[in-house]
C-alpha cells in the first residue's frame, strides 16, 4: 500500500496484472475481464487471498467499466483510489457499496492475463502477491 497517488488512478484492471507481474490484464476494462472469465464465483464474498474481485458500476449508461481488486483474505482487498485519487490502499470488501455508491458486487475470479500482455521480469508492487 502506498499512502500516495501510483498514477494508476481509473486503472484498477493494470493494477491487478502488475501485482502478479505482467505489464497489463490484456483487457481493456475491469468488466471486459470479469465478462472473458471462464468461472465466476458470482456473489461469493468469500474470495481467497490472490482472487480478482469485481464490481459493476450501475451508474450512467454507457461508462460501466467496472472495478477490480485483488483479494488479500479476510474479507479484504488491495485496490487503486480508494485512500484518493490514485493511492492503493487495503479496504474491506464491502467498502465499494459503501462509499462508490452506485457499484455493485458481481463476485470474484481466479487472475488470468492474456496476449497483449506479457510477463515483466520484476512486478511494480513487490509483496502483495506472494
């Protein structure tokens, strides 16, 4: 966690691929990856340390990106702007419904990155996957 903006603010789905060390998810959003997820654990709030965590933005037409974080256990997760505009912070997971109102849980899915992407030899947030 970093207590300062990462640059990676509205860029949730890059955070997730650089936390597991890939240079991006290969999707163009939080939601193209959850929808391209081969098995969803709808509405599971019980993710395991590691998971992709998802959320749907129920919000005006057209701008549902989505959210993604990534699962540290216990009912919590290390996700992008949620301590400010681009700072990662670890927050429990029913944190998003709480303070971005118009988000909704969709569930959680195991990391899978694809073409383009492509594993970097070091990843840019050392220790949160271990």
């Amino acid at each position: 966690m970093t207590g300062k903006d990462t640059g990676l603010s509205g860029l949730c789905d890059h955070f997730v691929a650089e936390s597991y060390g890939w240079n991006a998810s290969g999707d163009a959003c939080a939601m193209v990856t959850w929808n391209n997820a081969t098995e969803k654990h709808k509405g599971d709030r019980n993710p395991p340390a590691g998971a992709l965590v998802c959320w749907t933005y129920n919000g005006k037409a057209g701008y549902n990106y989505g959210h993604i974080a990534l699962s540290s256990g216990n009912g919590k997760v290390i996700s992008t702007d949620v301590g400010g505009k681009g700072v990662v912070s670890e927050v429990p997971l029913s944190w998003f419904e709480q303070h971005w109102g118009s988000f909704s849980y969709l569930g959680w899915i195991q990391p899978q990155f694809k073409a383009p992407a492509r594993p970097v030899s070091k990843p840019k947030f050392p220790g949160i996957v271990k």
